[in-house]
C-alpha cells in the first residue's frame, strides 16, 4: 500500500474501486490517499476475489466507512456493481466517473501530488487515446478531447471531439477478431467486392457474406471512437497479427513491435517514404 500526502482539508471519506482491466483501490482520508497494489484483470474471478478481501480487509483495519464512493460509468463492469452494493450498505454517494476523463484526471493528479509543474487553475484540455470506455451517449469511447474547467469549485468536463466513430461488427467480438473491425472501416469507402479480398484470409466467402449482411442491417453493431480498435485493424491490415487475439493488446502490440524496427533505406527510397507520411497526413 503506497500513501501520498496532499495538502487538502476536505472532511469527506472517498473511496475509489478502479475500473475492470487493471484493478486497484485508493481511499482518501484525512489528507492521505491510500492506494493499493495492482491485483491485474478482474474479469478472472480469482483476481476480483483477490481484490474484494484485500480491499474490504483495509477498510476494516483502518475502520474506515466512505461517504462517497467513485466508480467507472459502465453499468456492467464488476467493480461498478461492488461500489453499487457498499453504497446501500453505507449509504455513500455513489459518483460514476467517465472511462477517459478518469484517466485524465489522474495525469492532473500526477501533477499535483509530483509537483513538477503547476496545476491548471482555469481551464485545460485532455486527450485520451484508449480501446474501450462507456460514454455518456452509451456508445463506446476511446478516442476523446476534453475540455474541463472549474466553476463554483465544481469541475466541469465537456468533450469537444473525439475520432471518428467506427463499427463493433458484433459487439464485443470485433475486439477478439480484428477483420470485423477492418470490415467496418473498409465499408466506410470500399464496395462489398473491394472489401473482400483484404478480408478472404479469415474468413470464407459464405462467412464475409453473413459479415456484411450484418453490417449493412446494423445487427449487433455498435459504434466507438476507440483508438485501440483502429489499431487493431491496421495492424491486421499490414500482417502483423492473425484474427484472433492471444492476449489484451496483442495486436496494438505487434503493430508498435513491428513499426519501429529501423530501416536502412536507399536515398530514393527515403524521398519516396517520405512522401507517403506526406500524403497519409492528409487523411486526417
């Protein structure tokens, strides 16, 4: 358990569960904020029970009892559902805290308890660059622009852009099967029969027909601004990793792995790539 001392006389008793994928808990108290170890991805039940006895046990031990208690936005991610059940038993107030804002928040919290530089006092912008976050609009956010400043010592955020939304061609199967994702993208500026030859490598062509019929119906399609998700697809796209994901990140990893390997290039072919990044930049 690390602790930080700040210098804040708030009388609140705060809590914070952490979102699903790396899991971890502080507690604010008295001017000290208590965060705990990383008990990695709660989605492995073990990891969450790991994670519930340690976090119940400190607050026990400390006798601590929270009045407010802060979460992520998703309604279905389990440390959301924790927070949910302490509130009726202590009867905190419950905050839901946006996915990317959250992470935001904590760069500015950096700031302020590192002192490497002063906090903004006004206003200040945020860029989160993510794969997956519940949005206010309930669509799924990964890509965002923030802008957040105080009034009447409240913090306000507003989010004033964000990349463009893709399609999850089925949902959460999209993050496990890149060449959904790239169906998506593709479908954006490419015919049915443009699209399929990026795509016959996984899948047949019964298969990208049933695809597609899907994605032009909009059945079990969702849209997000993640930029995971665009990763994803690109680095399917250049070969670098299969269709099915190994591992969280696997292929955002291979992508970065494989993009900065250096290359001995001859001085045409150093004008020519250099042109290319020219008009690549164009597109956005």
């Amino acid at each position: 358990m690390q602790t930080y001392k700040i210098n804040n006389p708030a009388k609140d008793v705060i809590l914070a569960v952490g979102p699903e994928s790396a899991g971890n808990f502080s507690v604010f108290k008295n001017g000290t904020i208590y965060h705990s170890e990383h008990f990695g991805d709660l989605l492995s039940e073990d990891n969450f029970s790991t994670f519930q006895k340690n976090m119940l046990d400190f607050l026990s031990k400390k006798k601590i009892t929270p009045n407010i208690i802060l979460s992520d936005l998703h309604p279905q991610y389990k440390t959301t559902i924790l927070a949910e059940d302490l509130v009726k038993e202590t009867k905190a107030k419950h905050i839901k805290i946006q996915h990317h804002l959250a992470h935001i928040l904590s760069s500015y919290g950096e700031n302020v308890l590192s002192k490497t530089k002063d906090a903004p006092k006004d206003i200040f912008y945020g860029i989160a660059m993510d794969g997956t976050g519940y949005g206010y609009d309930e669509k799924i956010w990964g890509g965002e622009v923030f802008k957040l400043y105080f009034k009447n010592n409240i913090l306000i955020d507003e989010r004033i852009g964000h990349l463009e939304d893709q399609i999850l061609l089925g949902g959460e199967l999209a993050i496990r099967e890149p060449a959904r994702m790239l169906t998506g993208i593709l479908n954006n500026f490419l015919t049915k029969e443009e699209i399929f030859p990026y795509i016959q490598k996984y899948y047949n062509q019964n298969q990208f027909n049933l695809l597609y019929s899907q994605l032009q119906q909009n059945f079990n399609c969702l849209e997000t601004s993640s930029t995971g998700r665009v990763l994803d697809a690109a680095s399917l796209l250049l070969g670098f990793c299969d269709n099915t994901r190994k591992y969280k990140h696997e292929p955002i990893a291979m992508l970065e792995k494989n993009s900065t390997i250096p290359l001995t290039l001859s001085p045409q072919l150093q004008t020519e790539r250099y042109q290319i990044i020219l008009d690549t930049t164009r597109i956005f």
